[in-house]
C-alpha cells in the first residue's frame, strides 16, 4: 500500500493558471499570454489539434482580460452588441463560424478601433478553407503561434492533473501501466479518465488492472 497515491483535490473544473502545466509544445502561447498586454501587435492565432490545451490557455486569457470566450459555432448578429463591446475578441474554434462577412465585420470593428484580438483554430487560420480573400488575408495577418501534443514527461503531469480534479484514487503502478498503453494527446487523455471516472463509479470498487483497461478500450 505504501504506493498509493491519494488525490485529495476538489472536483473543479480544469482550469487554474496556478495547475497549468507547461512544457515545450505550449510555452511559446503561454509566455505570449502571460506578456499582455504589453504585445507588440494586436492580434493572435493560438492553433493546434483537439484538447491540446487551447481551452485551457484561452480560459485564462480570458480571465486575465476580463473579456467573454465566444464559441464560433453560436457567434451570430444575435450577440453582435455584446461582442462588440469586449475589451478583447476572444472566439474559440473559429473554424465552425456559419457566417464569414459577419466574422470578418466584427474583425474589422476591432481592428478599426485598435482592440486585441485573441482566435483559436485546430489549424492555422490562414488555411482554413474560408472563401472569402479579405477574411483570410486578416487572418493571415495575425500572430500565428502552434500548439502540440505534449511531451511524455508532459502528459504525465497533465494524466495525474486529470485523475486529480476526478478524485480517483489509483497506484503508481497502474499510472506507470496507462502511460504505456495510452496515446499521447489530450483527447486520450480526457477520454481515458472521463470513461474511468464513470466505470468507477458504476462498479463501486477499488479500480484495478481490469477495470483500467475497459476505460482504455472504450476510448475512441
């Protein structure tokens, strides 16, 4: 039992500055982030695969600007007064917008007026198949910073985070087994815990090697 590891967090959700976890994939955004907003330009493109840790640099922007996180998927005329009027344009998964002229007018508003603009996107802005010549050349324009998976050394700290914030309580052994059986993004690893963090709860019991595994293979 001396290898018992006992996670004693609350349940929160995933997103303190103080619990990032830097490393060589992220550190270029994370410096950029924690430099505003003494930027030498006005506009950013944080870009990078799925769960790859943009939420979470986003959401910390986001408090650190005291500016609201849109979704591009639901960004619509609808809100259009409550975009405007945030100190930073801040809009996630800019690839789901419905509507490029309305996209490129709220760019253009807060350019004409000087305002940072902060955009995420799975891929660089630039060559995301928007059709329209002027939005694309705005988006080029943009400082364009990657994100990537993380390094072994990183997603341990970002694995044991995860199992933190869910209070599983597992050895050291078992994370040794999971890190060698498990893919290396932040999608695998949300998945992974999530599905562990449910069978937990649904056997009731002490999880084990098998009870790992089934989350494992469920991750798709």
């Amino acid at each position: 039992m001396k290898d018992q590891i006992v996670f004693k967090f609350p349940d929160k959700s995933f997103y303190y500055e103080e619990d990032f976890c830097v490393g060589q994939n992220n550190y270029e955004a994370y410096k950029l982030i924690k430099e505003w907003p003494n930027w030498s330009f006005k506009g950013i493109n944080i870009y990078g695969p799925k769960k790859s840790g943009k939420s979470y640099l986003t959401k910390i922007f986001s408090d650190k600007t005291n500016s609201k996180i849109f979704e591009g998927g639901f960004v619509n005329k609808d809100n259009l007064e409550l975009i405007l009027n945030q100190k930073v344009l801040i809009i996630d998964d800019i690839e789901l917008f419905n509507d490029e002229v309305f996209f490129q007018t709220i760019l253009n508003d807060f350019i004409s007026k000087n305002k940072f603009i902060y955009l995420t996107s799975n891929k660089l802005a630039g060559n995301i198949s928007f059709k329209l010549k002027d939005l694309i050349s705005r988006l080029n324009s943009l400082v364009a910073v990657a994100i990537t998976n993380p390094s072994d050394d990183l997603f341990t700290q970002i694995l044991t985070k995860m199992l933190s914030d869910k209070q599983i309580n597992i050895t050291t052994k078992e994370v040794n087994f999971i890190l060698k059986k498990i893919e290396r993004t932040y999608d695998a690893a949300s998945m992974f815990v999530k599905n562990l963090d449910e069978l937990s709860l649904l056997y009731k019991k002490k999880i084990n090697t098998k009870i790992i595994n089934q989350a494992l293979a469920n991750i798709s």
